[in-house]
C-alpha cells in the first residue's frame, strides 16, 4: 500500500508543473490567437464553396467539402500555428523571468520538458477537433450538404491522425525555441518547411520529408513510390532526435 501511495506521490509531483501551465493558460491570449489562426482553414474552405455551389453546384459534395478544408488546415496552417504555440510554451519562462521560480519546484529539468510536451499535445488535439466542428458547423450556414456518417466518422479519424503526426514534429520546433528564446527563429523555420512541403509534397521525396507526412500518412490515398515503412521511421526519427536535443540542451543549460 505504501509503494502504491509512493507512486501515486510521485506521479503527482511530476504533473504539478502541468497543471501550473493549465493555469497560466487560462489567463493567456494566445489560446483564442490559436483557435482564430486554425479557424481560418474551414473559413477560407467555407468561402470557396459557397462560390462554387453558385456557379458549379455539381461539384458540391461533402467528401470534397471536408477534404479541401482539410488540405488547407493540415498543408498550410497547422505547421505554422502549432510552431507558434510550442514558441511560445517554451520561451515564455525566459521572456517572463519565471524560469528560476518553476525550477524550484522539486521536479527535474527532464519532467518540465515532458509536462509542456504533454500540454503541447492536449492543445494541439483541442485545436483539430475544435477545427472539424467548426468545418461542420460551417456546412449548415449557407452550403448545407447532407452530411453521412461514414464520412463524418472518416474525417474525425484523419483529423484526429493528423493532430498526433503534427505532435511528433513539436520537438524540433521545441528545440529551437529553447536555442534561440525567442519567436523570430521557430516561426522562419515553420514558414520554411511549410514552403518546402507544398514543393515536394506531390514528389516521391515529401514522403520522407517529415513536414509533408502528416498530410500524407493520415489524408493520402494515393500510391507510394517508397514502403510506409520509409515514412513512418522518418516521423519517428524526427521525433526521438529533436527531443532528445531538447532534453539534453535543457538539463545543461546555465539558468541565470
């Protein structure tokens, strides 16, 4: 009973710091800048359609519908605002001057950075989910497409993958934010690999370009040139290697 009581102690303690986020997060703006940034997707996908079933009524449907929004949500927003709030999780401590106060917590370095990794990955999920129900919302003011539930049920799974895929990327702009503590640097890199994964997405090489898989891997169903293998061991390379630079840039940096 005591080893379980430990434990459960333990537990707690290493959360602690999560839940310290959580609060500082209710009070901050950059939840609804988030929100506001990955609403633009359904919008302009919204927009669109509205002139299309004016003019081409007969290339109006649902499955479009979602997918187009989809591409315009996982090809051209998400890197860029989920590199935005990493940013800003990670290099807030420094330009608030609280990182001295948060490690006196008695949690290590390497918890901290897996707390904020953690509520890196409710936010980013939040942000998908809340993006397919405003795209569904949307469909019932002024497009209405019968909607079905096969493909309700497809594209909540492709927006739920995608969230997760987008995760395994947060690392490398993590690491970033944590080199150069500021937004300047991470938010060039985000418009960077988004530029290069609209090039070469459509090329065999964006399948083992880490940026361009989660469009690939969870909304593409066309042929690969390369074995999935390829790009999966790609993603999950990406992901070891970036945090693990996190961890070990973290635990020796020098805290002034």
């Amino acid at each position: 009973m005591k080893t379980i009581l430990s434990s459960l102690q333990e537990v707690t303690e290493i959360f602690r710091i999560l839940h310290i986020e959580l609060i500082k997060l209710r009070r901050s703006t950059m939840v609804w800048v988030s929100v506001f940034g990955v609403g633009i997707a359904p919008l302009l996908n919204y927009l669109m359609f509205l002139s299309l079933k004016r003019e081409m009524p007969s290339q109006v449907t649902i499955e479009r519908y979602f997918e187009q929004g989809y591409i315009f949500l996982s090809a051209l927003i998400a890197t860029l605002i989920f590199g935005l709030i990493t940013t800003y999780i990670f290099s807030r401590e420094y330009q608030e001057h609280t990182l001295e106060n948060m490690l006196t917590i008695p949690v290590t370095r390497t918890e901290v950075i897996i707390n904020k990794m953690v509520l890196l990955f409710i936010w980013i999920i939040f942000l998908m989910l809340f993006t397919f129900g405003f795209t569904i919302l949307l469909n019932y003011i002024g497009i209405f497409i019968d909607l079905r539930l096969m493909i309700l049920i497809k594209f909540f799974r492709i927006y739920l993958l995608t969230g997760i895929l987008h995760f395994a990327l947060i690392p490398m702009a993590a690491f970033i934010a944590l080199v150069s503590k500021s937004y300047i640097y991470s938010i060039g890199f985000g418009i960077v690999v988004t530029i290069m994964s609209l090039v070469i997405t459509n090329t065999k090489y964006g399948e083992v370009f880490p940026w361009a898989l989660p469009y690939l891997l969870a909304g593409y169903e066309g042929d690969f040139h390369y074995p999935v293998s390829y790009s999966i061991a790609s993603l999950i390379l990406t992901f070891i290697v970036s945090l693990t630079l996190c961890i070990l840039y973290f635990n020796r940096e020098d805290i002034e």
